[in-house]
C-alpha cells in the first residue's frame, strides 16, 4: 500500500555520550570537555570567536600531559589567527610544535598567516603540511591559494590539480585552478572554468544565511557551533 507520511519515522539511535558534571567530574575528563567546548567556538563568526578564550585556557590549566597540551596550543594558535593576530598566533604554534603537535602545528600558522596576507609564510607552512599528509585536500587547498596569492601560478595550478585528485568538487581548488590555467594559457583553461562554474558556491547564500536569521524563529541560534540554552 501507499505509506502514510503524517506517521512518526523511526528514530535509529548511531551513538550516546555522557559527560559528568559537578562534584562527580574527573578531572581528566574536565580538560577535554573544556577543550572540545572552546574548539567547536572557534567555529563562531570573527565577532564571537574570542569567547572561546575561557575554555581554552581553563582546559591549558588542566592539561594532564604533553599530548593535551600539544591540542590546546593548536587551538589557541587558530584563535589568535581568526582574531588577526599573528605573532601571537605563532607563538603558539611554536609551542604546538614543540609539543610534537606536528602537521597541525603548520596548518595553525599557515591558516594565521594567511589571515593577514603573509602568503611567503602560508605558502612555506602549507608546502610542509602536504609533504607530511599528502592525502590532505585542505593543505593542497591552502597551498594553491597561497601560491596564486603570490602570482606563482605553475605553482598554484600544480597544488590545486593535486587537490582536485582527492576533492573533485572543490569549489577552492577549481577556482584557482581556473584562474591559474587562463593565466598560463592553457589549451583547457574554458573546460577548467566551466567545472568552477558548474561546482562554485552560490552568490546568494550570504543573503540566504542572513534571511534565515531573521526571519526564521530559531534559525540563528541552531547555526551556532555551540548554542546556548537557557533552562528555567
């Protein structure tokens, strides 16, 4: 027979977790709790992103050893970069990869440096994550914008065709791929454009983001990485 759509859909429950609070909470479980919070808040607009501080530094405190440590020095070095501040941002870094942090020390300063347009320095931290994790499309991604940034447009077309091999759809990649084969004066250059044009963001999309927070009830709490509830 034809199903009912006004009957309730089951429900599949794929996983459960469960923090303690209070007097209960260990206290290796507190730093990671206060770790995971501030890192879902550096996912908040440029405005609001220092809130994630707080956490971050209370989880720094309660770090129990170097492998804590080298996560939280991560986070404070994305921190400070989304602000603008690089120096700080680097500092971190620093001590990230002091800490063994390794490739994730390099994303931090390539990402703060290309905050402030340091694309000699982006370019440099980006080439080091993608020799360590190859099969990473966000460095091939953050190399070949910081190489067409530069005007090192071999450069920028080589990173973005070996991105395009693990992220076919990139909308990053097929635009300085685009952008890089037309200034080379490749054969393909109309074949690379139309793939960006085929794949690239939607113009509108800002607008539809703001309309939805306006006009739909709840809609711009539900697009924070961490919404806040107010219980009574």
């Amino acid at each position: 027979g034809i199903a009912d759509p006004c009957v309730p859909g089951p429900i599949t429950e794929i996983a459960v977790s469960t923090v303690s609070l209070g007097a209960n909470e260990v206290g290796s479980e507190r730093w990671k709790r206060l770790y995971d919070h501030g890192e879902a808040l550096l996912g908040q607009v440029q405005e609001h992103v220092e809130e994630a501080r707080g956490s971050l530094d209370g989880a720094w405190r309660l770090a129990p050893d170097d492998v804590a440590r080298a996560k939280i020095a991560v986070a404070m070095a994305k921190l400070e970069g989304r602000l603008g501040r690089f120096d700080d941002a680097l500092v971190w870094a620093q001590k990230a990869a002091t800490l063994n942090a390794g490739p994730a020390a390099h994303a931090a300063t390539a990402r703060a440096a290309a905050q402030v347009w340091r694309w000699p320095v982006a370019a440099t931290s980006w080439a080091r994550v993608a020799e360590l994790v190859p099969n990473n499309a966000g460095a091939w991604r953050g190399l070949a914008i910081a190489r067409g940034s530069l005007g090192d447009d071999r450069g920028a077309l080589e990173a973005a065709e070996r991105g395009l091999k693990l992220a076919p759809r990139d909308p990053d990649l097929l635009r300085v791929q685009a952008v890089s084969a037309r200034a080379l004066g490749h054969a393909d250059t109309d074949e690379a454009a139309r793939a960006f044009e085929r794949f690239r963001r939607p113009d509108g999309a800002a607008q539809l983001r703001i309309r939805c927070a306006v006009e739909v009830e709840g809609c711009a709490e539900e697009r924070l990485p961490v919404p806040t509830r107010h219980l009574r």
